[in-house]
C-alpha cells in the first residue's frame, strides 16, 4: 500500500498528526510541487526528540473490508471496480473475461485483487493522490530511462533462478471441440515449458483466456529472473506498471 514514513523536526507544522489523519506528499520547486502520495496516518510515534509519522495509502482500506460476491460471464475490469466499490480508483485496465469468479469474506478485498493481477499478469498499487491502479505491465507509453550519474542515485540488481511459469487450462466445455463440447484434458494442455503442470482454472472456460493467462504468467516469470532496488531523484511520473530501462 505505499508505505510511508516521515522523520520530522518535533516543531513541524504536522508534527500533531495523529492516526487515521489524511496526508498528502508533493515533490518539487516551491509553488510548481507534484503529488506523488496520498493516503492517511497508521503510527505516530515521538522519538529522541523527533516526531516519526507511518502512513498507508488509501488503497489500504480494501485490506480492511471484505466482501462476499461472485460474477458470471464479466470483465476483470467490471469486477475489479465492483471489489473497489466506493475507493478512489485511479485507471483499471483489464479486458479478460472470465465466465465465473467468486470471493467471501475469509480474505480481505486487496487479497482477492492481488490474485486477479497475478492470473492476468497486471500490476495493482497506488497512484499518487492514493486511488487504485489496476494495469498491465506496457513498455508504451510509460517507459523511464534512468541513466548513471544522473537520475541513478543507487542500485542493485541480480540474476537468479526461478520456477517454471504456470501454464492454464480451459475447464469443462471449452476446448479444441468448441464451447458447447465437454471435453477430456489432453496431456498438460496449460503452455508450461519443460514439461510444467497447467492450472485447470475454474474461471477459464475459453481456450482464448487460458492462453492469455499463460502467456501473463510466462511474462512475470520472465521479469522475475532479474530484481533489483534503484534509489532514484524525486520522479513523480513513475507509476506502478510502467517500465524502467537503466
């Protein structure tokens, strides 16, 4: 959710702030500043003379509800805005349909958002004034050029291992026979390299979905194969979602 922390001088004008308070974070030249935070206080806490500030942004709230809903034939879009409800949303893009999904409430809100990012290879976060930004990871238009000496303050980056993609299968009447035909699963069928086992996803009863579920879930793993941290000046455009070339 953005977490944010604040070391102030105990005789800031927001050294009183208390939980539950609003903020709001802007950075740049006095009187031409841009928000990059928006959310609200968890944790005030005096220290050594210094006031410390917590804070989450708004998308934490969906952490906090819960919800018991379920969807046929819908657009991940439509049900990512549905599972929102009355939050700030700041961009939903996400054009799969699934022919069935459901939540309760033995899982919060942003846990349920967070398995539909992961099943279609999107990103969910926060944007900058706190609403929800569900979105696919596109190199157009966002893409950021951090280079050496300049914008790059500090960074570290590895290459490691990781596990085979997931691949995904249609389940019951949708196959090679077509969507009115009950089918027998044929080998893996779910697009996994090397032999990986498919997921037969309840939620997918086209091939076209299971394909595009694979092919996200190929692309994350692809992506994972290299993390890193990037320490970078104040950049308020960069988004969740967007793409970094160093």
């Amino acid at each position: 959710h953005d977490a944010l922390r604040l070391v102030l001088w105990s005789t800031s004008r927001i050294a009183d702030m208390a939980p539950g308070d609003s903020l709001l974070v802007a950075l740049g030249e006095a009187g031409d500043e841009v928000d990059v935070w928006g959310g609200e206080v968890t944790r005030a806490e005096v220290v050594e003379g210094c006031v410390v500030i917590d804070a989450l942004s708004h998308t934490a709230q969906l952490s906090r509800t819960r919800l018991s809903l379920s969807w046929e034939d819908q657009r991940v879009e439509q049900i990512v805005r549905d599972l929102v409800g009355a939050a700030d949303i700041d961009e939903v893009d996400a054009s799969l349909t699934l022919s069935w999904f459901a939540v309760d409430t033995q899982r919060p809100v942003w846990g349920h958002l967070r398995d539909l990012a992961s099943l279609i290879g999107a990103e969910v976060g926060a944007s900058a004034s706190g609403g929800v930004r569900f979105v696919p990871v596109a190199a157009a238009p966002n893409m950021h050029r951090l280079r050496r000496g300049a914008e790059l303050v500090r960074w570290q980056l590895a290459d490691q291992v990781v596990a085979e993609a997931r691949g995904a299968r249609a389940y019951a009447a949708a196959s090679e026979a077509g969507a009115s035909q009950w089918h027998w699963l044929k080998g893996d069928g779910g697009g996994g390299a090397h032999g990986a086992t498919g997921v037969l996803a309840g939620t997918l009863r086209t091939q076209e979905a299971a394909d595009a579920v694979a092919s996200a879930r190929g692309a994350r793993r692809t992506r994972r194969t290299r993390e890193g941290t990037l320490v970078t000046c104040g950049s308020p455009e960069m988004r969740p979602g967007d793409v970094v070339v160093l």
